[in-house]
C-alpha cells in the first residue's frame, strides 16, 4: 500500500515550512534513514530523514515551496512490487492521514510559485488585499488566473483585470501584461466596488488596530521606486514573537557604565599564551562577548533569583545559566545557547560560540541549540553602538544590551582620568524580576567584568 510522506515537525513549535529542496526525484529508491529533503523552518535548514523504505512514487510539493503545513502530504513512498497505478487520482490511501488542510495546501503553492516566477518578483504565501483571492471570472464565465501582483497592480490603477489577456504559464496574467494593457490602453477601469484598494484613506493621527495594508502604502509611492519583498518564515516569527513580547512582558531596564580596561588586559594576556597547534594556530582566541557570557552566567549564580522565568502559575528558578547569545544572519537574527555557561571555561565558551555561529549564519542550527535559554546577551558594540534597550525574549526573564567600549573621561581618586568604558543595560521581565533584585544582577555582573580575574576563579 503506498505510504505518505509527510511534512514533519521540526521542533515543537513549528506549524509550517518550506520545503526548499528535494534531494531524490520519482522514480528513486530510498531506505530508512536516507536524507530525502531539506526543510527550512523559520530558524534553520534541516535534513529530512525516510522513515520506510520503498520508491519515490510521486512528489506532491516542489522545491522552493513556502508555507507547507506540518503533516500536510509532500511525497508518496511506493512499497516493493508496487507501481504508479496504486496512487489513486485523490492521491495515497496510505498509513498515514495528512492534516485537513493539505488537500487544499498542495496546489494552490504550486500555482502561487509558478504566478510569482512567471512575474520575476519573489513567492508570496498569500493573496494581496488589493486583489481576489481566486480565479475571476471572465463575463462569459470563463475563468481568469492571474498572479497576486499582477492583481494588486490592476486594483491599484483601477483596471479590469478580466480584459487583460495572459502570457504566463497556462495563460495566467503576470505582471507584463497589465503593466503592458495599462500602457496600451486594451484594459477597461473596473467595476467601482468597495475594497481595501478603495477604501477611503485613515484620518491624520489615527491609531491603526493592524499594520497598513500593501495597497495603502503603496498609493504613497505611485511612481513605483519600491521593490516588494515578502516576508519569510523568520520574520514573520521576529515580528509575532517580539510584538508578543513588548506587548505581554513588562520591561523595565536598568543601566552602568563598565570599565573594562582590566578585562582587555587579561584578554590579551589569554590570548597570547594560548597553545598552538604544528600549524601555529592557537587553541582558542577569547573576544570581549565570551567574556560577558561568562560574566553574565556566573552574575546569574550569584544571584540565582534571577535565573528565572515567568508561567502563570509558577516562578520557575534555572539551576543553571543557559545563555542565549543574540547572533545576526541575513534576514533576521538567532540567539544559540550556550548551555551550563557558568561551569564552562572562557575557552571551552569560545570555541562553542565559534562553532554556534557559523551554524547560525549557514541555517544548519539544531532545534536544541536554540530553543530555552534563561537570559540572553545582545551586543551591538562593534557597530559602534554606545547603549540600546533590548526586547526580552521569553521564556527569558532578562536580556543584556551590550554597547560599544570607547575612552572616556571618568573621575578616578578625586581627578579626571581616561578609561575604556562599556555601557551595558538590562531589560528585565518586571514579573519575574524586581527592581532590586535585577540591581542586584547588574552589581553582580559589572564586579565581574571590572574583576576579570575573578571569572578564572
């Protein structure tokens, strides 16, 4: 009996994928255990292993598709001794039921992806509002396909999109052929009806409940100097998950000067008496941020009320420092943890944070590197950045927005003098760490940076 494969759930809370790549084609046979597909999820790009063995009877999900539901049906697994005659034209009555959605799922995103490559602009997983959803029917009741940014051009310049004839896949209407109806005139104005497109403009100052529609902001640009770049699953998750943040966790944020010359001494002392390899490379090379994951770590041992995150019903206490370390990638950002930070020495710490990195930035990250934590570090400081205030990512109860250490005029013993100082500020969860208490933290933390010698300890 033909067996489905299905979109698996990479981490406990993904909904949805894109299936960027099939590594067999139809045809191919597979066994348990062969990678078969790289899913992308909204943070990282895994492999996909088969569970049963057999052949690749039919794709159902090409490469490249965004969007895809966990369980939806992306393959059908032919058994031995079975041909393409056992797939049924309603598709695989296979062991496994795909989720409801994904009869509906599967073609709609293959249509959506040949509209937008048809147009040259990038895939959209959803209609644009200045347009309709589906086919439009044609006055003799002939259907009408057409792109979502063909649709949104025509509803912005008010044009029939049914009298536009199509020159893409099937006879779809792309971009060119409204941009080309527009210039030559063949396409009537639409029927005046109610929609986003038309919808009279907001009031001068008044709050917006959602975000602007395409539609409306793009009629702020008429001369068309703009390019639409649609969201992808990390950023659409950035967003949702820090609206939720600002929005549900109460910040509050405390902040000190650091001064870090004693830490850059030692530092260079480190670095330099590292061992090295036949090659002369030495065993590990230290940065500033290793040192403040460190010092963030045992700061948060110190003071292990702090280590906290907040649940309704409970204040749960982490009985160690996993520190989650803020790390930029094309598209959005990442924060890799690393795990029992305060036991770790600062070489062991970088070399990990080497390895996380590189992961990151190449989307090879596995769920268990990223996801928990119970604080995290974002530094900016080598962008010159002097302070900022950082949004809490939950479960965190705290984040550190490290800035950049610069030369500054202190008072020292009475006189002026020149030190290198770091600004740093703690964004705290206000439900779950109190203003002396997140004092508390930051002391413990700036004692450690401005001791450095007491993190060897």
């Amino acid at each position: 009996m033909p067996i489905d494969i299905l979109m698996p759930a990479l981490s406990p809370t993904m909904e949805e994928g894109k299936l960027a790549k099939w590594l067999v084609k139809e045809g191919d046979t597979v066994s348990s255990g062969d990678v078969i597909a790289e899913i992308e999820t909204d943070k990282a790009t895994m492999e996909v292993e088969a569970v049963d063995e057999g052949t690749v009877g039919k794709i159902l999900v090409p490469d490249d598709t965004e969007g895809v539901k966990v369980n939806a049906r992306i393959a059908i697994l032919l058994e031995e001794g079975e041909d393409a005659s056992a797939i049924s034209d309603a598709g695989s009555t296979g062991s496994a039921k795909p989720a409801p959605q994904a009869e509906k799922a599967d073609a709609p995103k293959a249509e959506k992806t040949e509209a937008a490559s048809a147009d040259g602009a990038a895939k959209t997983s959803a209609p644009p509002e200045g347009g309709k959803a589906g086919p439009v029917p044609r006055s003799n009741g002939e259907r009408v396909f057409a792109s979502p940014l063909a649709r949104r051009i025509a509803a912005l310049n008010d044009l029939d999109i049914t009298a536009v004839k199509g020159s893409g896949p099937r006879g779809r209407i792309v971009q060119r052929d409204v941009e080309a109806a527009m210039k030559s005139g063949a396409a009537k104005p639409a029927a005046a009806e109610a929609s986003p497109a038309k919808a009279a403009p907001q009031a001068a100052g008044a709050t917006m409940a959602t975000p602007p529609s395409d539609d409306a902001v793009l009629k702020l640009f008429e001369d068309g100097s703009y390019e639409l770049v649609p969201h992808d699953g990390m950023r659409k998750t950035i967003a949702r998950r820090l609206t939720e943040s600002k929005q549900t966790v109460p910040h509050f944020y405390l902040t000190a000067d650091c001064n870090i010359d004693a830490l850059l001494a030692l530092r260079a002392q480190l670095n330099s008496s590292a061992p090295k390899d036949k090659d002369g490379n030495p065993a590990y090379k230290l940065s500033v941020n290793d040192m403040i994951i460190k010092a963030q770590a045992l700061a948060l041992k110190a003071v292990p009320e702090a280590n906290a995150s907040w649940t309704e019903a409970n204040m749960v206490i982490h009985k160690h420092a996993d520190v989650g370390v803020a790390v930029s990638i094309p598209g959005g950002l990442i924060t890799p943890i690393i795990r029992r930070a305060e036991e770790k020495t600062l070489s062991t710490i970088s070399n990990e944070m080497k390895g996380l990195a590189k992961r990151a930035k190449d989307r090879k990250l596995q769920p268990s590197e990223y996801q928990g934590g119970s604080t995290a570090v974002s530094n900016l400081g080598m962008f010159g950045v002097r302070d900022f205030y950082a949004v809490i990512n939950p479960p965190h109860a705290t984040i550190l927005a490290v800035g950049a250490g610069e030369k500054r005029a202190i008072v020292k013993d009475d006189a002026v003098a020149i030190a290198t100082m770091m600004t740093v500020t703690l964004a705290t969860d206000h439900r779950a760490v109190d203003g002396a208490l997140g004092a508390q933290l930051l002391k413990a933390f700036k004692g450690f940076i401005e001791s450095p010698m007491s993190m060897l300890v």
